[in-house]
C-alpha cells in the first residue's frame, strides 16, 4: 500500500471511528479515477473522496524541515558517534528553499557531533551559539542523552494556532474535486466528499468557526463532512445540490 493509500485509511478510520451512527461495511480502497473509498451503506454503494485541509506553504515548510532534520540525522549516523535524542525547534515563518537542505543538514549534525552530551544528560543550545546558517533558521537545539537510545530520535516539535476554516476555504475545497465527480460517479450510487484536517501538523490545524458550519454549500456530492483533529470530531456540512 502506497503512503497516500495508507493515509486515506487513516484518515478514513478515523472518520468512521468518530461517526458510529454510520453503518459502513464492505470498505474497499480502489484505484483511481474511482473515489478513494467505497462503502456499503443502507442498501446502496457510497464512494467516499478525501481531500485534505493545508495551508500549502506552511506544509511545503513543514516538510523541507522534517527532510532536512532526517537528512541531518544520517550524516549524524555516519559520524559513528553515540545515538542522542535531537528536537530541532525552528524559527517559525521562515521560508525553507530547497537550496538549504545540504547546507543546513550538515552543520547540525556537525553541531550535535560536537556536543554529544554525558548520559544521562542533555544539553541546550539556542540561536546565539549555533553558527550559520543554522542561526537565522534554527531557534534552538535540544540535544539528550536522558536515556541510551538503541537508535538515534530526531524530531521537530510543533507548535501553533488554530485560525478558523472560511466558508471560501470548504468551497475551493469541494471545487478542487467537483471537476473529478462525473468518474467517481461511474463506480457508486452517490459520493460524498470527506475535507480532512489531517492534524499531523500546524499547517493542517483549524477550527470551524459558527458560520462556516452552517453555511449551505453549493455541490454535487450528496454529503459533504468534515474531519477535524483538535478536536477530534466530524461535522456534516449543509449542501446544496445544484
């Protein structure tokens, strides 16, 4: 199974997890230009499209942090040095060119190489004592020893907000797979469409504001849900069909 596949079952699972008054049986994951999903649903068959709810940037900046995290993290292994516990706090708002990934991967594993803490200890290092170009991108370092690790754990911690989901945002949500309905349509009775907020990171993390849950939604899928993850719950949005 494909990393998008298998992220569609979650997501999906979630979904039905949190939705109990819906009976879905016979489940299958077809190839596309079928919907994501397929269900037996009240006597009939339900295709199921997911899309997700990201703020793009945020989300191409997330994974430029994580691959160059990961990318810093081999260079770290090849050194031979003892496994550590790393968390990469980054400066926020910060673009991540693709440019940087070697530059910047290297000199953090060269900074964790060179203050590999005692175990059973940790050690701090925040932006005034990393040097470039580690200084204008990077907030601070936790290096740890706290444990001995049988492998070496590097992560980027998050934080954020939860800035309200828009009306327009489900709308150009719903628009980017109107276009596709027609062939899911091949392969089921009705579609509904599943906007997910995945939660795996800031980009995805939003509330649904009042006015956006009851507004009606113009559109061809005969139901329209959203999954939120903070918290965790699915809110079936008002449609309208055209």
């Amino acid at each position: 199974m494909t990393p998008k596949k298998q992220l569609e079952r979650h997501l999906f699972d979630e979904f039905r997890r949190l939705s109990p008054e819906l009976t879905l049986t016979r489940i299958e994951q077809p190839e596309p230009p079928a919907p994501d999903i397929l269900v037996d649903f009240r006597g009939g068959r339900i295709g199921i499209e997911i899309t997700r709810h990201l703020r793009e940037p945020e989300k191409r900046r997330e994974s430029e942090e994580e691959l160059i995290v990961e990318m810093a993290r081999q260079h770290y292994q090849a050194t031979g040095k003892p496994t550590v516990g790393v968390s990469v706090h980054w400066v926020t708002q910060e673009p991540r060119p693709s440019s940087d990934r070697t530059p910047v991967s290297e000199a953090l594993a060269s900074v964790v190489a060179q203050n590999v803490p005692q175990l059973g200890t940790w050690c701090d290092l925040d932006w005034s004592s990393l040097p470039e170009p580690l200084a204008t991108s990077v907030h601070h370092v936790r290096i740890d020893r706290l444990i001995d690790y049988t492998a070496s754990d590097w992560r980027v911690p998050r934080a954020g907000w939860f800035p309200d989901a828009q009306p327009d945002h489900i709308r150009t949500a719903i628009a980017t797979k109107e276009s596709c309905f027609d062939g899911y349509r091949q392969f089921c009775d009705a579609v509904w469409l599943l906007i997910a907020s995945e939660g795996f990171g800031p980009s995805s993390w939003c509330e649904l504001s009042d006015k956006t849950r009851q507004e009606n939604y113009a559109t061809r899928f005969s139901r329209v849900f959203f999954l939120g993850t903070h918290p965790k719950e699915v809110i079936e949005l008002p449609v309208q069909q055209p």
